[in-house]
C-alpha cells in the first residue's frame, strides 16, 4: 500500500511539476495578498466601509475570468493587439 504511494508522489520530483507549482503559487499569492490584507489595512487607515466594498468588487471580475478569457484570446481587441501582440495573449 505504501509502495503504490510513492509511485504516485514520483511526478513531483519532475523539475517541470515543480517549476509549474511554484509558479501557481507565486501568481495567486499577490491576490491573496491584495485582497485580504488590504481591506483589514485600509479600515484600520479610516477609510469608510463602504469604499473597501466598492474596491473589492476588483476582484469579483478577476474570479470570473475564465468566462471572458476565451473571447479576449479569440477576438483581436484593437488596442491589445497592437501592444502585445497574438502570441502575448496565449495563442
């Protein structure tokens, strides 16, 4: 039983499996950071309750970003386009 264990835990010495697991790491860290942190900073900062509320709905569109994130790949948005290019998109 042991045995088929460290047969499954085996990919995770592979330098890419653990390349591609601290770099999700690192791109969700500052989300974290940004939006659970801040709010407890800025009301200690005196700023109104009703400010922090309006600043989190920042994150509201980036929890949904796997609903339009196709359409931005597929669709060459003129100014996008022209700063970064396609292969900067992810096509």
């Amino acid at each position: 039983m042991l045995g088929r264990w460290w047969n499954a835990l085996e990919i995770y010495r592979q330098r890419s499996v653990v390349t591609m697991l601290f770099l999700g790491f690192s791109s969700g860290l500052p989300f974290l950071l940004v939006f659970s942190t801040l709010s407890m900073w800025l009301r200690q900062a005196g700023i109104e309750l009703s400010t922090i509320g309006m600043i989190s709905w920042v994150g509201f569109a980036y929890s949904f970003e796997f609903v339009f994130s196709p359409f931005v790949d597929r669709w060459e948005l003129p100014l996008l386009h022209r700063l970064l290019g396609r292969g900067a998109r992810g096509c």
